[in-house]
C-alpha cells in the first residue's frame, strides 16, 4: 500500500513541476516606460515621419539611408527608458521633411491632412501636428 502511495505522489510531483516551471517563465506585462518586441514602447513615435502619411511618396535609395541614418542617431540620443523629448523629437522630423522634395513634402502634407480628417469623422484623436517646413 505505502508502494502505491509513494507511486501516485512521485506521479503527481513529476507532473506538476513542468507546469510551475512553465508557469514561472511568463513575460511580464509590457508597460509604458519598458521595451516590447517591436521596440521601445516609449518612443513609439521616434520614426519621425507618420510612416501612413508617406504612402504614396517614393524615396530615393539615398532618401531612404539618410532617413535611416537620423532614426539610428535619434534612438542612440534617446535609449529605451530615457525620457521623453519634444524638441528632439521635433528636430527630427523637421530633418526628416528635409530630406523630402517640394513635391514630396506636399504629398506628405496633403496625406497627413486626409489622415487627420478621417480621424476626426471616426471621433478619433489624432496625434499633435509635426513642424510645417
């Protein structure tokens, strides 16, 4: 009988244990100031340029490493967890508009306006207005 008892709870412990092993090793949960997968969640916004707001427009392969470059030296400046800068952020994008030509920048303008005023007919509320260069 003890045979039996010792049996059912070796049984038990070798079923529990990869459960609470599992169980232990679950991600914490992603808050405003941490990274997730994609990136800093803080600095979601550090791409400069509303990435929507670019369809339609295309760039050169010297537009695009030059874009490239200022977000790379932007997220260098401002490591994941640093706080928030608006006038870094607004330098940025103005660098990055000044990449584009007249006729980009008016087709980023205008998709950006059309952007806007669907957020406003959804009830939607949409992000504060970058630099007019």
């Amino acid at each position: 009988m003890n045979t039996r008892l010792l049996l059912a709870a070796a049984l038990c412990v070798g079923l529990a244990l990869p459960i609470a092993a599992q169980a232990q090793q679950a991600p914490a949960p992603i808050s405003p100031t941490t990274t997730s997968a994609s990136g800093n969640a803080h600095h979601r916004g550090a791409r400069g340029l509303n990435r929507r707001a670019l369809h339609g427009i295309t760039l050169s392969d010297d537009q695009k490493a030059q874009m490239r470059t200022l977000r790379t030296q932007y997220r260098t400046a401002h490591p994941a967890g640093s706080a928030a800068d608006p006038q870094g952020m607004q330098t940025l994008r103005a660098s990055m508009l000044g990449i584009l030509t007249g006729d980009q920048q008016a087709q980023y303008q205008q998709n950006l306006a059309g952007m806007r005023a669907r957020h406003r007919a959804q009830g939607t509320q949409p992000s504060p207005a970058p630099p007019t260069i």
